[in-house]
C-alpha cells in the first residue's frame, strides 16, 4: 500500500464566467426596464374658452392705421407726433389713471407708432395696456 500523504489541491474558481453573467443580465435588465418620470411636476392647467370676454364699461381705445395715424377712441389725432398723441389721451382720461387702454394696431402699421403709443401710456402713468388681435380660423 501506498501510504504516501495525499496532497489536497484547493478547487479552483474562475469568476470571470460568472462576472461576465451578472453583466449580461444587468444590461439586459437595464434595456428592457421602463423608466417612469417619478420628478416630474404634474401642473393642472386652468382651461379658456376661444370666446372673447366681456369688454370693461369703459376704456381708452387707441387704433393706428396702416400709415402711423393715431385715433383716440375713434377720433382721428391732427397729427403723428406724441405730444399731440399725449394730448388727446389726457383729454379722454380726464385723470383717470385706472382706465385700461386697448391698442388696435394694423398689422402693416410701423412698429415704431405702436410704441410712441406705448410710451406715451407710460407717461401718462397708465398701467392696464392690451394689445388686440384678432383670432385665426382653425384649421
């Protein structure tokens, strides 16, 4: 009989297979996973209707024409200038620095008369300006 000790060799595990497994079902798990958008703001928004509202009793109506002239609540202004333009606006106001004021513009008016409109709202202290536009055809 052979009675030379036995050497015991210590298995040996290779986990570079098993590395490799534990990757390929990461990424397949990661592909195949729907993300759902948890930080999102969820805001309700308030709803409009397309009709417009009911205009104010009373307001300071301003309308340029295709060439730059002003009217002041359909009252055609002598001329282009702003201190004219500022005039006729404090006329219709008689102090009334609450009034709302509606600009009706053409829309080939030059850019720069609806802003003298503008600044001249300004100077006169008025704070409610709107601009009107009218609603395109849905299509």
């Amino acid at each position: 009989m052979n009675l030379r000790p036995r050497r015991r060799e210590d298995p040996e595990v290779n986990l570079t297979p098993l590395i490799d497994v534990v990757f390929l079902l990461l990424i397949f798990f990661m592909i195949s996973t729907t993300f759902d958008r948890e930080a999102e703001l969820r805001v309700e928004l308030p709803q409009a209707t397309a009709e417009p509202g009911e205009p104010p009793p009373e307001l300071l109506e301003i309308t340029v024409n295709a060439r730059g002239q002003y009217f002041v609540n359909d009252q055609q202004v002598v001329n282009s200038q702003p201190q004219t333009l500022k005039r006729a606006m404090q006329q219709v106001l008689a102090g009334r620095k609450e009034l709302p004021v509606v600009i009706r513009s053409d829309g080939q008016a030059p850019y720069q008369a609806v802003v003298t409109v503008m600044d001249v709202a300004r100077q006169l202290g008025l704070s409610q300006l709107s601009l009107a536009t009218t609603q395109t055809p849905a299509e």
